[in-house]
C-alpha cells in the first residue's frame, strides 16, 4: 500500500512574530581588576624597596623613612588591619617601632608588645590575628616586623606570613644600608664639630671669647640642650664660666652637685636615666631650671691638674647619652684645660702689670 507523504516547503527567509518579545542588550560593565597574588605582591614590594635604596637622598634613606615606605605598601597592597616594624635601639637595646600603619596606636597595644618579646626569640610567631616576623640579623642591626590580620585582607594569613618572610631580607638589608649611612653621616658631622672645638681653642681669640665659643661648639657635637664649663677656684671650689645651649637661658647662677663631685674624683659621670638617679635633686642644680633626663659630665684638666669641669644635659632627640659621648668630650678636655690656663696666666700678666704702673 502506497504511504503518502505530506511535502513541506522549506524556505531560507527568517519570520518574526509580530508579538515577539525581544532581549534587551546588556550594558557593558566595567572589568573588576582581578585581586593581586601572592607572587606579585612579592614582586611589587621588593621593587617599592629597590627604587627606595636607589631614588631616595638625605632623610629619605633613614631607617625610619624605608619603613615608612614598606609599611605603607604592604598595608595597600595586602589590605591588613595594621603593620609595624620594630627595630632595636643600639643604645638602649630595646626594640623601637619606627614606623606603622593601619589602626591608630597599635603597636603600642599590650597584645603586639607580648607578641612583639616572643617574635625577639623566634624567626616567626603567630597569636590570635597578630603575626609576627623576625628580620635577619645583620651586624647591629636586629628588628621584627608585625602585622595584624582583618576582613578585608586580600590574602589567607599563611600566604601573608609567606610574603611578609619572603621580602623580608630584603627589608633587613636596607634598613642596614640605612643606618650605617645615618651612622656615617653623623660620625662625619662630630668629626667636624670636633675640629671646631679644636679650632677655636687654638684661635687668636680672646681666652673668654675661646670658651664661650667652644663650649657651643661641644653642646651641638653630642646635640646636647645645654652646657656648662665650671672653672676651680684656689679653694678647690668650681666656679660657673660660661653656659650654652637652647636651654641655657636662667642658668647664670648655676651650681651643679655632680660637677663638684667630678672635679674631686676626677672620674667622669655619666646619667642615663635622670629620673631615677639619686645624684639629681629637685630644686638643686641643673633640676633648678630644667628636668635633666641624662647628664654628662667630665673633668677638665692641664696636665695631671684639674681645672675644671665639662657639663652637658638632655639630648635633644630625647635618647640618653652613651659612652661615645662622655669619650669625646673628655677628649677635649686637655684643649679646654689648655685654654683656661692661659686665661688664668693672662690674668695674673695683667695684674703683674698694673702693680708694676
């Protein structure tokens, strides 16, 4: 039996419904920037601290300024909740924050500063959301680097701890470049206040106008905010010569305690902690005009016979004086003690001489 088929007539041309809805175009949206990974983070923040050693002049290459600059970085580019970094003091030895960002004051929270001593004894410390990276040692040069964790962080604590122990070295070397360069520079800047001091004494100045001047010169070599030189009368008893420094105003009448002790031991002092040392006295001496947080002081001699006394007070960055300090003053002292004694001999020429008319 014959099977009819039904013959459909195709056709290439579209039909459109007349009741057809129609999509709407999508508006273009702007392409999110995918976040950034672990590698390129690391890549970044080692450039930022390679155009820091090699772009940067004068302050700019101060350990305080090259961690100004890490912490920043780090803080924009892993969105954590704050970082610091700690370097240790070479005169004190306590670790120091040099610079941090993120929230206000953390690093002075009771929680970083615990962490902060156990960081001080292992390579990397972990507690709660605060973490902890120890910098390789270099010389004198010993520090931690913390950071604190938060929502917004763009990558896992773990892979942040990674990043943070791969730049690392980096960091450790250029803050060590940074502060040999500081140091450097400030020993080449004493050298020649040194000079200075040497150079007045040994002028063609008259003998009061020698020390006034090289007093001055020897307050800002140890950056000190006042001086005294203290001259010995026939009595044994010190006498104030002359005073300089920012603080030195109202001190005319000053009589120091300490200096008198000096000039009878002959053995150099030197205060760190002026708060607590019972040799201060409030309302005596130096404390009569202004709080004395350290002190220096050195004896002054011709020969093997004392002359006098060297005093200094406060420096003024706030640190205590060091040993450096108490040796480069007293190794003045033989110039100083040079030029009182030829004041004393003019003064004795001049009194010879008007006897003599």
């Amino acid at each position: 039996m014959a099977v009819a088929r039904r013959k459909v007539n195709r056709t290439n041309r579209k039909t459109t419904s007349k009741t057809a809805s129609v999509a709407p175009r999508r508006k273009a949206t702007a392409r999110v920037p995918a976040a950034m990974g672990e590698d390129r983070i690391i890549r970044t923040l080692q450039k930022g601290l390679f155009d820091t050693l090699s772009g940067s002049e004068g302050e700019g290459r101060s350990p305080i300024s090259v961690s100004a600059v890490f912490v920043q970085s780090f803080l924009q580019l892993t969105k954590v909740q704050a970082i610091a970094v700690y370097i240790r003091d070479e005169q004190t030895r306590e670790m120091t924050c040099l610079a941090e960002a993120g929230s206000s004051d953390a690093s002075v929270a009771e929680k970083w500063r615990e962490s902060l001593a156990r960081a001080e004894q292992n390579s990397q410390v972990s507690s709660g959301d605060l973490y902890g990276v120890r910098l390789h040692r270099i010389g004198r040069m010993d520090g931690v680097v913390m950071f604190q964790t938060g929502k917004s962080q763009r990558l896992p604590s773990r892979k942040l701890l990674a990043v943070l122990a791969a730049v690392e070295p980096w960091l450790a070397v250029l803050l060590d470049h940074a502060r040999l360069t500081v140091k450097y520079a400030a020993k080449i800047l004493r050298i020649q206040h040194m000079e200075q001091v040497s150079d007045l004494l040994n002028s063609s100045l008259a003998e009061e106008e020698k020390l006034r001047r090289a007093l001055d010169a020897a307050v800002r070599l140890v950056e000190a905010e006042a001086g005294a030189l203290f001259l010995s009368a026939g009595d044994g008893a010190l006498t104030l010569c002359t005073v300089a420094g920012e603080r030195a105003t109202g001190l005319s009448a000053l009589h120091s305690p300490v200096a008198a002790g000096v000039h009878r031991t002959g053995q150099a002092v030197l205060i760190t902690r002026g708060e607590q040392d019972a040799r201060l006295v409030a309302g005596q001496g130096w404390q009569a005009a202004l709080p004395v947080a350290s002190l220096v002081s050195v004896p002054v001699r011709m020969g093997t016979q004392a002359v006098g006394v060297l005093e200094v007070v406060n420096r003024r960055s706030g640190k205590p004086f060091s040993n450096w300090d108490v040796l480069e003053l007293a190794s003045l002292s033989n110039q100083f003690g040079l030029a009182i004694d030829n004041l004393r001999r003019g003064t004795v020429g001049e009194g010879s001489l008007k006897r003599a008319g």
